[in-house]
C-alpha cells in the first residue's frame, strides 16, 4: 500500500542519467517517492491516491532560489524609477512593512508560486517569520532568511538587532519538515565586515544557510574595491563566508577568479535573468559559472523586480538572452534550463539529497503541467515545451512531501480569494505611502 500513485504522463526525473519515462508512473509513501518506473508499477501495490498524469509533464517541483515574496504588495510600483532601491523601495519599506504587512505579502506570494509549480523557494526579507509561517501555512518548502542590513530596517533598528531576530528565527523553526531557517545578509556593500564575520559565525554555529545579493551592480564592485581591494566574491572569501551554506543571488558582475572560487568553495548562485534584464543590471556568465561546475538555480527576485514569482516564465528568457549574449543558438539549451530550474536549485541551496528530481528516497516535491494546450501540441521534445511554450497556468497539480496542494489548478491548503482581498485591502494605504 502507498500513499499515492502519480500514473501515466511523461515522466522527467532530472535525475543524473535524465531519464524519461513516457509514459511513467511515480509511487509515494510517507512523503517520500519509493518507485519511478513505467506504468506496471502501480499496477503491482495499493495506492491509497491514484492521479491520473495523462496528457501532462510530471517532473520535480520548480525552485526558486531568490525571492522577496511579501513584495507581491508592491508589484508593479515604481517600475521604471532610477535608482530605485534607495530612492523609493527602501523610503516605502520604512512606511508601510510592518508584520502584518509581511503576513498578507507572503501569502499571496506563496499562493501565486505554488499555483505556478514552484515547491520550494529561498527567500530574503523583514519578518522573515511571516514568510516561514506563510510556507508552512500554504505546504510550500521553503529557505526563509531574516535580512541583516547596515541600516535601521522595518524590523530591527540596528544590525545587532537583526541578528537577534535572525536567531530567534533559526531557533523557532529547527527541525521544521518545510520551512529551513536562514540568515540574509543583505549585500557586501550594504553591511560592514563585523556583521558579516557575525553572520558567518551564527551560520557556522547553527549549521545554517545564508542568503546574500552577491556582485549585482557596478557600485557594489567599487565599494567594496575601496574597502578591501578585492571584488565582493574574493571579499566575502577573505570573510572566511564562501561555502556550500552561501547563496549568491545575481552574481553578473564575476570575472573568471571569482567563477573558480564559487566552484571551489561550493557555493550556490541564483539567477535572475528577467530582473536583471529588466534592471539593465547585466548578464551573470552562467555558461562559464556551469562550465566550471558552479551551482546554479533559477530565482525570480522579488515582485517588485521581476513581477512574476513563478519559475516557469523565466525558462524562456534563460535560453533566449544567454544565446543572443554568446551570438550561438546552441547554447543554453532546454533541458539545461530545466535542469537549472529543478536539480541546479536544489544543489544550489544544499537540498540536492532531498528534492530536485523524481527518484527514490528524494521526497515528493512533483508538478503535474498540463501539454495538451494548443500552444504545447503537438508535444515532441518536452524540454522544448516547457521552456519555449509552456506558461505558469499550464501547471495542474503539485503535490510538497508527497502532500496534494493544489489540484486540477485549485489550491486545496488555504483560501485564495481571501489572501487576495487582503492584499488588496492595503492597496491605498500603499499608494498613500508612495514617496513622492
Ligand atoms: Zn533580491
């Protein structure tokens, strides 16, 4: 007897081999998968669920591996404003972040991420235990990191303050089956070396993963050039924090050095290709980061910056601009995007035993995404599909540790509409606050 039977469909494992199974069929115990093998397999034991994957993609849950998901509040704000971070997030954050705020924020970000197919999403943020809470609450798996920044902030007045949040933060979630409590340094340049030693030595001390903006801009490199002399990935090396606990979100603006010692040290990088572009911030050189064996996941950034939080809809751009940026239309192909967007996230942020791919032992974080649309048919390499055709609404059915989340395009853990009208509700206090 098994818990659930995912059967037919074709099958992406994304495992070491990528091996397909058209059609396939996963079997689930106790959260976790036990079997993948062709449709037989559930004919030989009891399922207690059977989901019928006809005519859909199943393959591991999408991660996104940057994101500020309380700022789906402030989508779409401030858009094409010049120097924006400073000028007007920050002053807006002072105004109008508070818990509550970061409560109705989070959820409506996990609710429009598991409704695209991600399971799992490493976030930086204020109150930072709204966003775990909102996980948990939605069934997503998430790494929930509590911003320390140099700065007063929302919700610490210093960033002594901070970390003092950020280890009550790893102390009340430990051990949670979803939710993996983190530290959020916010850039290099945004904290001076005293913090970021402390942060290193709270994330040594607590085994914990550490989440960091890493050689975004132009002006970061030139800080931290007249600090130390160094470019922010050999700074933050010379800190003593590269490692596989480290993610670097963005990571355009790394010189061949830098590429070495993220390999060597193991250290994650996620990649924001529609906000960078959106930000004219860049390209980040994945090919070469990949060709030397750096692990690289997908993010989104916050919705402020790349305004959808779904995986799905990057895929496309991943493939397109690194092909226009090498002038080769053989670079970047699908099934690396694919692989970059499941497997690579998961390397990225240390999950990789856990989640990532669809093979025995790895818990069931698995989407279900619908190809018979017509703008998927007829469906002959499905990489291609997915990332040159398919969108955040083609995604069916998600199941996160083997839990059925949402079905046949309906969230069965939490009311949608009421997290929407929430957000909604803080619509005019928000455009009240806007700085002028
Ligand atoms: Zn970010």
């Amino acid at each position: 007897m098994v818990d659930l039977a995912i059967v037919g469909g074709h099958v992406l494992t994304m495992d070491a081999d990528r091996r397909e199974l058209s059609p396939g069929a996963v079997l689930v115990e106790a959260g976790a998968i036990v079997a993948v093998g062709p449709p037989a397999i559930a004919g030989q034991v009891e399922a207690a669920r059977t989901i019928d994957a006809t005519g859909c993609l199943v393959l591991p849950g999408m991660i996104n591996t940057h994101t500020h998901a309380a700022m789906t509040l402030f989508r779409g704000l401030g858009d094409d404003e010049p120097d924006r971070l400073r000028r007007f997030i920050w002053p807006l954050e002072s105004r109008v972040v508070d818990s509550d705020s970061v409560h109705d924020g989070a959820l409506l970000g996990c609710l429009e991420m598991v409704l695209g197919g991600v399971t799992c999403f490493a976030d930086m943020y204020f109150f930072e235990e709204e966003v775990a809470a909102a996980a948990a609450a939605i069934g997503l798996r998430a790494v929930v990191g509590q911003t320390v920044i140099g700065h007063a902030a929302p919700d610490a007045a210093t960033p002594a303050e901070a970390l003092e949040r950020a280890g009550a933060l790893l102390a009340d979630w430990r051990g949670h089956d979803l939710v993996i409590p983190a530290l959020a340094p916010h850039a290099p340049d945004t904290l001076p070396a005293a913090v970021l030693k402390a942060v290193r030595d709270l994330s040594a001390a607590e085994n914990a993963p550490v989440l960091i903006h890493l050689c975004e801009t132009e002006a970061e490199l030139a800080t931290i050039r007249e600090r130390s002399g160094l470019t922010p990935v050999g700074y933050l090396d010379s800190l003593g924090l590269l490692g596989p606990r480290l993610l670097g979100a963005h990571c355009i603006h790394v010189d061949e050095a830098d590429i070495a010692l993220l390999a060597a040290s193991g250290t994650g990088v996620a990649h924001n290709m529609v906000a960078n572009i959106k930000a004219a911030k860049g390209v980040a050189p994945v090919p070469a980061m990949l060709a030397a064996g750096v692990a690289v996941g997908l993010g989104t950034d916050g919705p402020m910056s790349g305004n959808t939080l779904d995986v799905i809809g990057q895929l496309g751009y991943v493939a397109k601009l690194h092909k226009l940026t090498a002038g080769d239309r053989t670079a970047m192909p699908a099934r690396e995007v694919v692989a970059m967007a499941t497997i690579g996230g998961a390397r990225a942020l240390g999950l990789d035993d856990r989640i990532g791919s669809i093979e025995p032992g790895k818990r069931a974080d698995i989407v279900l995404i619908d190809a018979t649309g017509a703008h998927m048919t007829p469906l002959y390499d499905p990489y291609a599909a997915l990332v040159y055709a398919a969108n955040a609404a083609d995604v069916r059915t998600v199941t996160v540790d083997g839990r059925i989340v949402v079905e046949d395009r309906r969230l069965l853990t939490a009311d949608t509409d009421a997290i929407k009208a929430a957000a909604n509700d803080r619509r005019e206090r928000i455009l009240a606050a806007l700085p002028g």
